[in-house]
C-alpha cells in the first residue's frame, strides 16, 4: 500500500456528534445534505459495522428524493453511480484497491466529474486524503449503548466553513425546539442565501442560511461593489427590518431563533401561495401590494432600527453613488453579452454623467424605507389575514433609505412576469389616490418623474445583472426575461425628462430600439 502522505496544509474544522441509534446516524446525513454540491468529496472512515454504509444509505435517498431507494453497499461492484435532481452521486467502497492506478482503471476521473463522491475506505488510496473534503469517521460508542455511535466530522479546506455552518445551525435547531424536524431544501434566489422549510408535526418554519458576505474585490476608491451598492452584508439588518415591519402592522415573517454571527435564521412560514398565476399578475393582490406601499410611504419612519441582542441598524441611504454603479452593470456585463465587446472610456464617462444629472433631484427628496425587492418572487398572498396584512413581505434585507418611487417601479414593472400596460397605469392610480388621501401635499407630476427615472435605472440595472448571471454564475435561465426588461426600459425612457438619456441608449444600445417602441406610460 501507498505510504501515508503528509497531513494538508488545508484549514480544518472538527464537530464531534453523540449518535444514540440508526436513526441518528441517518437523521445526521440528511442535516448534511443541504451542504452538498457537485464535485464534493465525502470521504467515510471507521471499523466494520461502525455505520458507514447507513450514512451513505440515508445521504443517497435524501438527495434523490427517493426514500425508498436500493442503496447497496459497493463492495463489490466497488462504485455505484446515482442520478439526483442537483448533481450525480458515486458511492465508492475501495477495500479491495491498492493504488491509484486501479482507481484509473475503474473509470475513476470520469465517474467523479462535477459528481458528489462517497468514498469508503479511503485510506486505501492516500492520495484522497490530501484533498479537500468532509471527512465523517464514525465508531462505536459502547458506553451509551449497543446502537450508540460518535462521529466525527472533519472539514478540511472549503469544507471548514460548511462544517462550522452545519454545527452552528444543529445547535440552533436543538435549542429552539426544531432539532427532530423534517428539512426540505427550497429553490433559492439569485443571490447566495439559502432556504429550508423545516416541518415538525403539523408546525413549519423556514431555515434561512446567509453567511455573512465576503468583501469582494475594491472596484473603486478601495471599496467593494456590495459596500457601494449599500447591499447587506448579514443578517442583522433583516431582522432589523422584520421588526420594523411587523411592529408597524405589515406581514413580514416572524423571526424564531437566530444566530447572528453564524447568519442563520429560524423564520415564521408564510406559506407560498404567489401573488402571480399561470396568467401573470392577479390584479386584486397587486392592488393590495401598492396598497402596502402607499401605506408604508405615507409613514414617519426612522433611519434606524434595533436588533435584539446587538448594536442598531442604520438603514443605508441610497445615495447617487450607488444609483450609478448599478446602472453600470449595463456596461459590464450586458454590452458584451449584446455586442461582444466592452464600452470605449468617453462613452463610458458619458453614460454616468448623464445618469447623475438624472438622478441628483431624486436624491435631493425625502426619503423613506426602500425595500428593494418588492417584486412577486418576495410576496405572499395570506388570505386569512385582512388589508395590508394579507402581502407578506420577504427579502427586504437590502432596504435603503430612498425615493417610494423604487418599490413601485419594483412592483408595477415586474423583472420575473409581464405588467400589462393598462394594469400597471391602474395600480400607479391606486398608489397615488391612497397617497393623496393620506397626504393631500402630494404631487403625482413629482411622482411620476422619479418613477419614469428610477424605472429606467432600475432595468439597466437588471439587464447587467440577468446577463451577469449568465456569464458569470452560469445561470442561463434569466436570459428568458431580458426582452420584457428591455420593453420596460424603452417606455421608460420616453419620458421627456430622460431624452438626453434615450439618445445615448440609442446611439450605444441600438438593438434595445430594434422591436419596437412604447410611448410613456405617465
């Protein structure tokens, strides 16, 4: 056999967990699965009979959706190859290999490929254990009993981070009553938070797993994008908006447990009844989401918010920096997509002076809560609640201090699903007839500058980041909106305060005109 190669240099982070029976040893593999991501390595230590192949078992069928699934040993068939939703599964058993080069013979390199492998024995081929990978060694524990293991859980280098996640969260679960839950992964959205629904008898509740974001690269003045842009870089100011919310009568989910400094929140389930259908919008629930923006716009609300347990939150303002980066995102990533090649320096330095000359009397106004994402992935419709109450509100975490503008343009010039023409005119009369209500100072004239400006950022905006998803993130799926967020755009920016504007779109971004135009909307 191979000697031992010397120990990785890699970081390294243990969890031991007390397993009293089968049971256990099963319910662990499925609190790790949500962990799991294609080209993984998992690699399994321990005696005979010390629980390796019931690991696997539950891992495989968690994955799979398959509860039911045949997961036999691989002992003699030495790999066995899986088909889940999310990526491949190769169960390994390499009692019975001497070298690396048997593993070659086995078709290892093309089997493991973009694969989550689970690897039994693999002290056999020393070469695995100087990558990077969760360890689980798991042995008997007599002492508490015939059934009893201990495993021990070893991440070694990008695994370090997820392993001290996974302790983290087991302990928050453990303590707040959810530890015996039923956990099921949900569709994501474009960012990098994740969510789980967990389920314990007739009780749901929602795990929301938010690291707190790495500082990217400085991109201007020695400052990141995400610092610039204002965008949250915990948990702390969800929980800090959510309370606000909820504190002034809107339905934002109840926070249950948290660990702040792990990013990890037990939420309220609000259920997941849309406020779309298969037809788009349905006009009554997007009626009551502006209503929930007039009302939230007509308030007196602070730049500053406590979180229980740690310092306040300053809700950010959204200043003309941070307007202008964003709509940068055009240059970056949707004029190569387009065109296939990059803005020249005075072409650049066009597009932003003309968006600061645009957007400085919106800054200039008085601002309020700006949620940022009020849109239909981030709404719930609760029917057995009354008024506003029936929206509940999610992803608020990146709330600025900005123009009431943004959130209907948000809401009224949906990026996911097509805002008719004639129901977004209704719904911005909705909004402005509750506002006037409330407030007989306001003027829709104002109102409808701002909304045709920050429209028209908010779209380019979008069109740099649906295109930046594709190239960057490898998510193609966002392409399919680029054509309503152009037709947006292109109404946008007939309003005649951005004519400047529409002739640089024009003369730069020719193809944006090539289907058509739209007379503006207000």
């Amino acid at each position: 056999m191979v000697d031992e190669p010397a120990r990785p240099s890699a970081p390294e982070s243990r969890w031991v967990v007390r397993l009293p029976d089968e049971r256990a040893t099963a319910r662990l593999a499925r609190e790790l699965a949500p962990l799991m991501r294609p080209g993984d390595l998992l690699t399994l230590s321990g005696d005979l009979g010390a629980g390796k192949t019931t690991f696997a078992r539950a891992l495989v069928r968690e994955l799979t959706g398959e509860p039911a699934l045949e997961v036999p040993s691989p002992t003699f068939t030495l790999m066995q190859a899986y088909a889940a939703p999310r990526f491949a599964i190769v169960h390994a058993d390499l009692y019975r290999i001497a070298s690396a080069d048997e593993l070659a013979e086995l078709g290892w390199e093309e089997a493991a490929e973009d694969s989550l492998v689970l690897v039994e024995w693999p002290e056999r081929v020393p070469f695995l254990l100087a990558a990077e990978r969760l360890d689980v060694a798991l042995r008997l524990d007599p002492g508490a009993g015939d059934a009893a293991r201990v495993a021990v859980l070893t991440g070694v280098g990008a695994w370090a981070g997820r392993i001290e996640r996974a302790r983290a969260t087991h302990e928050l679960l453990a303590h707040s009553g959810w530890a015996q839950a039923r956990r099921e992964h949900l569709q994501g959205d474009a960012s990098t938070r994740a969510y789980e629904r967990l389920s314990l008898g007739d009780q749901t509740a929602i795990l929301m797993i938010a690291p707190r974001r790495p500082d990217g690269p400085p991109v201007r003045m020695g400052r990141p994008y995400s610092a610039i842009a204002r965008l949250a870089e915990s948990v702390h100011p969800f929980v800090a908006l959510a309370d606000g919310l909820r504190a002034r009568g809107f339905s934002a989910p109840a926070i249950l447990a948290s660990d702040l400094d792990a990013g990890l929140l037990l939420l309220e389930d609000l259920g997941s009844e849309p406020v779309v259908d298969e037809n788009g919008p349905m006009p009554a629930r997007y009626a009551e989401a502006s209503a929930v923006l007039a009302t939230l716009h007509g308030m007196d609300l602070p730049d500053t918010l406590p979180v229980e347990g740690d310092a306040d939150h300053v809700i950010p303002p959204y200043d003309i920096e941070a307007y202008l980066i964003e709509a940068e995102l055009v240059l970056d990533w949707y004029v190569p997509h387009i065109l296939g090649s990059e803005v020249s320096g005075s072409v650049r330095s066009s597009f932003v002076n003309l968006w600061r000359a645009a957007l400085e009397p919106i800054v200039a106004t008085p601002a309020t809560w700006t949620l940022r994402d009020f849109h239909s992935p981030n709404l719930i419709w609760l029917p057995e609640r009354e008024g506003v109450q029936q929206v509940g509100l999610l992803d608020f975490q990146d709330a600025v201090m900005g123009h009431p503008a943004y959130d209907c343009v948000s809401l009224m010039q949906d990026a996911r699903v097509d805002v008719p023409e004639e129901l977004e005119i209704k719904l911005l009369g909705h909004y402005a007839r509750l506002r006037k209500a409330a407030d007989p100072s306001f003027d829709m004239g104002d109102f409808a500058h701002a909304y045709a400006v920050l429209g028209a950022q908010r779209a380019t905006k979008i069109l740099g980041i649906f295109a930046r998803l594709d190239r960057r993130d490898g998510k193609p799926q966002y392409l399919k909106h680029l054509p309503r967020i152009e037709r947006y755009i292109r109404r946008d920016l007939s309003h005649p305060v951005l004519s400047d504007l529409r002739s640089w779109y024009e003369t730069n971004l020719p193809t944006l005109f090539a289907n058509g135009d739209s007379a503006p909307l207000v």
